[in-house]
C-alpha cells in the first residue's frame, strides 16, 4: 500500500496533510485509510505532534515476507558456511522499489562489536559496500552533482571524500566486488558482491562483515574470490535473476 511505503521510506513521522499531498491522496480518504491501518497496529499515532509512523504491527508481515523469499532460502545455507570460513556476518540483501537495500537472510557470527542488522533491516542503497556496487552497476550516467548530493546525505563512521569514493565505484566497476574498509563502521571491514538481472543490473547482493584485521590477515581478495564463486553458484540457479518457481 502507498502509505506504508511513504511512511516506511520517511525519516520521520508524518501528519495527514503531508501524507495526502505527497501522495496526491484527498486528505478525508487518506485520513480514513491511516485509521483502519492504526487499527490493525500497521501504524501508530502520536497524539501530541498528529503525525503518524510505521507500527510495529507490519514486523510480522515482513518476516513472513522475508521467510517466503526462496532466494533467502536458497542462499542461506551458504551464507552460514561463508561466515563460519571467515569468522565473520555474512548477509544478503535484495533492493527493492522505494530504494533502499533490505536484509533478506543473514548469518551471525559472534563479534566483538554492535552491528544493528536483522531480518528487514534497511540500509540506503548507497552506503557502504553494496553502494559502491549500486552506484557501479546500476547509476551508470547519472550525472556527478545527482550522485553527489546522495552521498552527502550518508552517514558514516568515517566518510570517505566523493572524490575517493568515486574512484572506488570505478574499481568496483572492474573488479566486480566491492570493500568499504573502516568507512561505514569504524575497524570493520565489508566486502560486497552483486547479483545481476539479465540486463546486467545488481539486483542483490552477498555480504561479508567482519574485524579488519582479522579480514586482512586471510586476505580480503580471496574471501571475495569465495564469495564471487557463491554467486556464481546461486545466480546458476536463477531463471531470470529470480528464484525458479515451486
């Protein structure tokens, strides 16, 4: 639904009128449909500032999302080898249409830091890694000062120059993998390589997280080399990009 998309896409909560223009909706209707969706607990209402945000109601509906998704279930078990080999996380995320990259499947390993990811988490599709492979692959023309002004709006632990960042879009681009080292999260290093659609577009990724040290002591090529194999196998196995049917 087009409201739960607005507000899931909105940093922050967002009043009737808003929502209504935004979306082009006459606001008696919008505000009807915010009503039924905060009866079934899908949104949430502040009484004091009158605007809403997503509800902890639509957790359960994206689970179960997430648990249907056969590319989550097919490439899990290889995650949970990738991450046991390296010691580290080993995530897939799948892009999605309001533009964000979601965390599809995951396999944790214990690590000595905080890493707030889940089942649903959303990150912009731009930071770290797997933006380095979005803005490789899939922004390719579009123009510096657009691609500037998202990046600007990244936050990072320590953030790369546009400059830097660039360049690194273009190895990317060569190499097929990408490596956020200590940018995203500081002493962490991500690795991140793309699946395509058949028009050569990355429509998801394999991540791999982990200390810097530790990533680098095995040697970050050849755990990206292990992870370029782990795509080659699945995308094998998709007809299309996608999952074959049941």
């Amino acid at each position: 639904m087009a409201i739960l998309r607005y507000l899931g896409r909105s940093a922050e909560p967002a009043g009737v009128s808003q929502i209504a223009r935004d979306l082009g909706l006459v606001p008696s209707t919008c505000l009807h449909i915010l009503r039924v969706l905060a009866d079934e607990g899908l949104v949430t209402f502040e009484p004091g500032s009158k605007r809403y945000s997503v509800g902890i109601g639509i957790l359960p509906i994206a689970r179960n999302a997430i648990q249907q998704n056969s590319f989550a279930n097919l490439i899990e078990p290889r995650l949970t080898e990738l991450s046991r080999d390296f010691g580290g996380t080993a995530v897939a995320t799948q892009l999605t249409e309001p533009g964000h990259m979601v965390v599809v499947a995951l396999s944790r390993a214990p690590l000595p830091f905080r890493l707030h990811v889940d089942l649903g988490s959303r990150f912009p599709p731009l930071i770290s890694a797997t933006g380095r492979c979005h803005a490789a692959f899939n922004l390719r023309g579009v123009p510096d000062g657009e691609l500037r002004r998202q990046f600007e709006a990244l936050s990072w632990d320590h953030p790369p120059t546009f400059e830097r960042w660039m360049r690194e879009v273009e190895q990317t681009r060569r190499e097929g993998y990408a490596v956020d080292r200590g940018c995203y999260i500081s002493g962490v290093t991500l690795l991140s390589v793309p699946f395509f659609d058949r028009a050569e577009r990355m429509t998801r990724s394999v991540v791999a997280i982990g200390i810097t040290e530790n990533l680098e002591a095995m040697g970050v090529s050849s755990i990206a080399t292990r992870m370029l194999r782990l795509r080659d196998d699945v995308s094998a196995l998709l007809v299309d990009g996608q999952p074959p049917a049941a």
